[in-house]
C-alpha cells in the first residue's frame, strides 16, 4: 500500500474487514455496557422488593382534614390505593372504626372479612 499505486481489491477488502472489526468491538462493548447496567437494575429492583414491608391488612381512610375518618378497607383494596388518604391499621383498629360507624369500603367489604357483617 505504497505511494501512488491504487488499492488492490484484496487489500479494499482487508481494509473493510478492519472497518467492520473494529465498529463491531466498539458496539459489542456498547451492548456489554448496557447490558451491565441493565443487571444493575434488576439486581437493584430485587433488592428494594425483598425489602419492602409487607403491605397492611388494613388501612384507615381519612378525610380531607386528615382528622375525620372516612372509610375501612382491606389492605390490598384499589379503592384506597386510589384515594391516597389512607394510613395503615390494626385489625383491632379496623374493627373499632367499624363498630364507631366508620363505613366499611363498598369495594373490598372489610366488615365482611372481620367478620362484622
């Protein structure tokens, strides 16, 4: 590949090799990295779920003022996973508000898993 002689075929296609070597390296290490990164999340996911508390039984609803108590529900109700104003309860605190005339959740039915039916 000397001066001014044109490139033979065979040394345009050793070069395209190279081309093609060296382009590939560079997106196998780009796909390595991702990849790596990506078992980093999933790792970190794990983690974060086999640490997370275990949901409540029971939550207690409250009202727009944070005092007045609005509903009872089963820990795993939609209903106040929606309304964001609920705190975590005890069954025996559960059971308090239901006998207190809290209304019970019209969607998971607490008075009924109590057993206050």
């Amino acid at each position: 590949m000397g001066g001014d002689q044109p490139l033979s075929r065979l040394d345009a296609l050793r070069f395209a090799r190279r081309v093609v070597e060296q382009q590939a390296v560079r997106q196998l290490g780009l796909i390595d990295r991702w990849i790596a990164e990506e078992e980093r999340r999933e790792a970190e996911r794990r983690q974060g779920a086999k640490m997370r508390p275990a949901p409540p039984d029971w939550l207690i609803q409250y009202g727009l003022n944070q005092a007045n108590v609005d509903a009872v529900h089963v820990g795993g109700c939609w209903a106040a996973k929606k309304s964001g104003r609920c705190r975590p309860a005890t069954r025996e605190q559960a059971l308090k508000a239901l006998r207190d005339q809290v209304s019970p959740c019209v969607h998971c039915r607490p008075d009924t898993v109590l057993g206050t039916d």
